[in-house]
C-alpha cells in the first residue's frame, strides 16, 4: 500500500472504511480508509477518481488533506489522508446524547462554524 506502514485498525462504525493508524516512511501519522464492499468496487473505484483529483488539491481548515489513493492486490479502494489529533463530531455528539444535556448555544455555534469553514 504504497509507502505507508499500517500499525492499528481504528475503532469505527463506518459501513462504508475500515480506518487503519498508520506513518510514513518519515513517521508522519495518517489515516488509511480501506473500503468495504460494495464500494471496493472497480466501478466505484472509476468514479471516486474525480473526486480524489479534487481532495487531492484541497488545502482547507477544517478537510484532512488526502495524501495518497490507490487499489490493494482484490481490487480494493484505499484513502490515506492526514492524521488531524482530535474529537470527532460522532464522538462529542455521542457524549451529549450518553449525559442526556444538550449542547450549549455557544458549543452549537462553535461546531457550526468550524463545519461551515471545512
């Protein structure tokens, strides 16, 4: 998988990637999405290919930058984009709704803005 080492499958309930922890050569962490069927698909694989050119070229605040996209030996779509430190949305929202409060106003708008800017 191109010049990616992988250490650790990611918890996820993705139906979509399995996440893998992964370095570069230079140990710079990332992310690898192996997709699941059906989108390893060749013909999935043909479409996302416009996309990726997009990602590929995306350098925002708020968009983990793609670094590298290919096909494993089955045929498999692979993502590798930055590794970003931080909480997800699914795990700050799952917080929320586990302590049953609602986010404040000022924590709603603070996560509006920052998707609004991605």
């Amino acid at each position: 998988m191109g010049s990616f080492k992988l250490a650790r499958r990611l918890p996820s309930t993705s139906i979509l990637t399995e996440p893998w922890l992964g370095t570069t050569v230079t140990g710079r962490p990332v992310v690898a999405h192996l997709c699941k069927e059906p989108w390893a698909k060749t013909s999935f694989v043909t479409r996302f290919a416009a996309f990726h050119r997009g990602w590929q070229g995306l350098r925002q605040v708020g968009v983990a930058p793609l670094l590298e996209v290919g096909q494993a030996t089955n045929g498999a779509l692979w993502v590798v984009e930055e590794f970003v430190e931080g909480e997800t949305l699914r795990t700050l929202m799952n917080a929320a709704l586990a302590q049953k409060s609602p986010l404040t106003v000022a924590e709603a708008l603070a996560i509006a803005q920052q998707v609004a800017r991605g």
